[in-house]
C-alpha cells in the first residue's frame, strides 16, 4: 500500500503543471528587453554588441531602468502596477526615497521627463520600436536590441 502510494505521489509530481497554476505573463511582457534610442534617433545600423552595451531603457517584471545623460549608472524605477492599453502599456511607480543632494536638498525624482514622475506611458509603434509620448527626455523612438 505504501508503495503506491509514494508511487502515485511521484507520478503527481512530475505531471505538468496545469496552466491554472502556471504563473500568468504581466501585461507589459512584450516589453522585457533592451531598448536603444530615445535620448537620440536610433541607429540604423548599430551592431548588437554596441547595442546591449549602451542601453537606453530595460524592462523587466519587477523594474524599468533608464539611463540618463548625467548618469554613468542606469536610474532604476520599481514598478507599482502595469496595465495593457491598447496600443501599449501604462506603468505607475513607486515613489522612490528622497536622495540628499547639493547642500543637504532632495534631488528631484528622477522619471522619463513625463508630466509626472511616477508614471510612464509607452506606446507600441511596430514589433520592435516604442515611443514615450509626452516625454521630454526621450523625443525619439526606441528599438529594441537583438
């Protein structure tokens, strides 16, 4: 009896997991990567390896890094929520702790130069290029690096 029993429970483990409990994608997978351009027109021929060495923005589940000009290390921002819209995806952020600054001051929050900090829209224009509409510190599209 024990015997089948443990030979039962190890059939159960190695079944496949039902996708009703395989964790579902967020809704901004389609973002996951490395993307260049933004801060400039994205280069038409720029080679792979120049591509994922200078990286202008990352997506992943959890963050959204972004570089900057005044920076040598990518600003990373939390992601609070991220809803599918169509023709994109729109993000929210957690705010981040204030940094001293010059003087003892809190430096600003550093965001994508959109109306708000803590928010991000990103618009899909093709299979591999985004825009930010509204966004000031990225007036060109970005392409994905592959």
């Amino acid at each position: 009896m024990r015997r089948a029993l443990l030979l039962s429970l190890s059939f159960l483990l190695a079944a496949p997991v039902s996708s009703a409990f395989a964790q579902a994608e967020p809704p901004h997978a389609w973002l996951f990567g490395t993307w260049t351009g933004g801060l400039f027109p994205p280069p038409s021929n720029m080679t792979t390896q120049a591509c994922f060495s200078q990286p202008v923005a990352i997506f992943t589940r959890d963050l959204v890094m972004r570089a900057t000009l005044t920076d040598q290390t990518l600003v990373q921002r939390v992601i609070e929520s991220a809803r599918a819209v169509p023709g994109g995806a729109d993000f929210r952020f957690a705010a981040a702790a204030a940094t001293p600054g010059l003087f003892g001051t809190p430096m600003a929050q550093t965001g994508f130069g959109c109306p708000s900090p803590d928010e991000l829209v990103v618009q899909k224009r093709g299979e591999n290029t985004i825009t930010f509409p509204g966004c000031t510190d990225f007036p060109y599209p970005l392409v994905r690096c592959h």
